[in-house]
C-alpha cells in the first residue's frame, strides 16, 4: 500500500492510518452483534445508512476503523459497503466459509494485509483510524 502516487490512483495512507490488526475486527463483529441485538436491528440498519458512506458501519465507527478501497485507498462508498461488500461478497462468503469448515473466517489472522474473504472480493482493506484522517465526522456548528 505504499509506492509512488499518480493522478488516478492514491498509494499511501494517510498518516496515522494502519492495515486493522485481527483481534480489533474480530471485536468488531462481536460488538456488531451485540448493537444489532439490543437495536432490535431496525435501530441499527437506520445507524448503519447514515456511517456506510464512510466506509464504515456502527462498531466501526465506535472502533475507529473503517473500510477502504483497495484501488483509491479512500473511504469505500454506501454503494460499495452495501452492494459490493455487503450483498456479492456476503454470498460468496455464505458459501466459501461453509465449504472450508470455517476456516476462511480466520483469513485475517495469515494474510499479509489482513483481509477476509469479504475484503478480496470487493477490492477493499479495513484501517484502523483514530484521527479520522479523511475527516468523516459531521461538524457540529
């Protein structure tokens, strides 16, 4: 994720941002679980529409991670997070994860960049970033 930069193609990360180790996404799904739970999961979806444009849903958000293009090295798009990410490589997990006993869940903890099987196929890396160095806050005025 490093190199030089051209006009189309953004090859660093802002300063500050790191590849997300394992442990913190694997905390990121188990707090998901637990929001989605105690938001009786309507709470959540409104939650999860208003932080997907980030590149992020409600425990990332709360963890300071979020979801990037792999190509543009940008927060990934509400289109992305839903279609790409959410709906095409939710499939192909639901199947995969299944058909290896379980052990692709555990992709993160060998890969070089620490992506999951949901990560390779839409073209995306989850960060860690605590500053929110693409400035994805809403000001309060």
């Amino acid at each position: 994720m490093t190199g030089t930069s051209t006009d189309s193609q953004a090859t660093v990360l802002p300063q500050g941002v790191s590849v997300a180790n394992p442990w913190i996404r694997l905390g990121s799904y188990f707090l998901e679980s637990i929001l989605i739970l105690v938001t009786l999961y309507i709470g959540w979806m409104i939650w999860a529409c208003m932080t997907a444009s980030t590149g992020q849903t409600p425990a990332k958000r709360l963890l300071k991670i979020r979801v990037i293009d792999a190509n543009t090295l940008k927060p990934a798009s509400f289109g992305k997070m839903f279609w790409v990410r959410g709906l095409v490589a939710g499939i192909v997990a639901g199947f995969a994860i299944p058909l290896t006993l379980g052990i692709l869940a555990f992709m993160p903890l060998w890969d070089k960049r620490n992506q999951n099987i949901w990560d390779k196929v839409s073209g995306t890396y989850v960060v860690s970033d605590p500053s929110d160095a693409w400035q994805t806050k809403p000001v309060l005025a």
